[in-house]
C-alpha cells in the first residue's frame, strides 16, 4: 500500500453533526483510517493544537466575519491544505447559520456568518444537513484513488469527484435560474423537495411533483443547487454508477 493521505478536520461555526457524520463510517472508519489516511488534524480526535499541512482539509462550518482568529484560520487552512473540501451544507452554502444576526447568547458579537467560498477558493463540496456518512468516506478513498491509485483508478475517481469540484467552483454563485436550466429542464429532477426545503426565502414551492422557482424572490445564495442530489450525481456518474461502486466496495473490503 503506498503512503496513506493527510487529512483533517477544520471546525468552523456548524453544530458538530458534520463531525458526527464521518464517525458514524464505525467499521468503514477504522478501514479508512488503516489503508488510506492519516487523520492528523481535528479539534476533538486529534492532539494538535496548530493547523498542520494536510493532503485534504475537510471544512465544517460557515465562518463569523467578526471573530478574526476563525477568519485567520481559514485563511491558515487554505495555506496549508493542497485540497480544501466544504463539508456540509453550512460550509457550502451558509445554510442555517445564515440567519444569524446577532445577539444571541453566548457570542452576541457574532453577527454575520459566510460560507467558506466567500473568503476562499474551495475545491470540492459535499453537501448535505449533514452529509452522508458514505458520501464522507467515498470522497476520502476517491481523493486518495486520485493521487496514488492506478490509471483506471484515477479515472473512475475523477469522474466521481468531478460534479463536485463543479460545484466549488459554481461557490455560492449559482441561483434557482441554474438549477432550472441545469437540472429541471434536463429531465434530471427527481422530484425529491430538497431544493424547496433548503431554499432560506422559500422562492420555491412544488408544483404537480416538480419545483417552481419564483425568480423575484431568489436571492440568489446557491442553497438549492448545492443541495440538488442530481446537481453532483449527474449523467456521467450515473453512467459509471456500477464502475464506482465496485471501486468504493474493492477499496473499503
Ligand atoms: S434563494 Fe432559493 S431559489 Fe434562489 S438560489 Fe437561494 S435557494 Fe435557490
Ligand atoms: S433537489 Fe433537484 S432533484 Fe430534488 S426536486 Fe429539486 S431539482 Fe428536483
């Protein structure tokens, strides 16, 4: 087995299910763990107190523009790690922390919160309130396929990875209107809700099935595009689906 990855996790302001989402891999864990990574940076796992450099930082949280030690810290992450990930809806798009405004006990300096592509470049997303425990561990195995894997490794891994390092770079730029044009009129939608239920200002409702975006209420965050399932897990995915599969199951055996 070559050299494993360094990877880590970078608390920002989420509530820690993030965290939680990548313990609940149990076995799947312990697999990653031995063959694939060495976890050398995590506020509650690991004992280092200073941002080490690392292969992959996996990023929880959205970041407090008052506090300036979490705004050096990102800054110090980004630095640090070849590839930063935004783990979870609250990296990725704000979610919940979006309201935050202020005055809430025991921070009430704490007013504005920003996803981590606002201050800066983010490579990879995963999205999801939390994300998926598999998706966690997937993304961990295809970043370590994609540096030291083989040919065909590689390849499978890339196209895994690709629909969501399309949506880093999309950041928090993209608006209903993309998830129209990308996704809906594509015959992708699955009629599943979750852009509804993300959308903070409830600019999307559903209609016969399938959602209907009120284009002068958008406020354009990018919430629903990232949490579309069939904005990441597009055609080509679905095309090696199987091929994929037998990647992940071959690799976490
Ligand atoms: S406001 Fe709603 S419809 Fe517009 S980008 Fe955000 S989540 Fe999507
Ligand atoms: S999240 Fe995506 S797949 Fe689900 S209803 Fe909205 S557009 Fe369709």
């Amino acid at each position: 087995m070559a050299d494993k990855i360094k990877a880590g996790h970078v608390h920002m302001s989420g509530c820690t299910g993030c965290e939680v989402a990548i313990a609940d891999n149990y076995g799947g864990l312990l697999t990653l763990l031995d063959k694939y990574v060495d976890w050398v940076y995590d506020l509650t796992l690991a004992d280092v107190r200073h941002i080490p450099k690392m292969d992959v930082a996996l990023v929880e949280g959205s970041v407090c523009i008052q506090d300036k030690l979490s705004v050096q810290e990102i800054k110090e992450t980004r630095e640090k790690s070849a590839v930063v990930v935004a783990l979870g809806g609250c990296a990725c798009y704000g979610n919940i922390t979006r309201f935050g405004r202020g005055g809430q006990p025991n921070q009430p300096q704490h007013e504005s919160y920003l996803p981590i592509g606002d201050l800066i470049k983010v490579d990879v997303y995963i999205p999801g309130c939390a994300p998926t425990p598999q998706m966690i561990r997937n993304v961990c195995v295809a970043a370590y396929l994609l540096l030291k894997g083989t040919k065909e490794q590689q390849e499978l891994a890339k196209k895994f990875l690709t629909p969501l390092m399309q949506l880093a770079d999309r950041s928090t730029s993209a608006c209903g209107c993309d998830l129209m044009y990308d996704v809906i009129n594509q015959g992708l939608c699955m009629g599943c809700g979750s852009c509804a239920a993300a959308c903070p200002v409830r600019a999307i409702t559903h209609e016969y099935g399938k959602p209907n975006v009120n284009r002068e209420m958008c406020i354009k965050c990018g919430a629903c595009y990232a949490q579309c399932p069939r904005s990441f897990f597009n055609f080509d995915v679905i095309t090696e689906f199987e091929a994929i599969l037998e990647l992940f199951d071959g690799a976490l055996k």
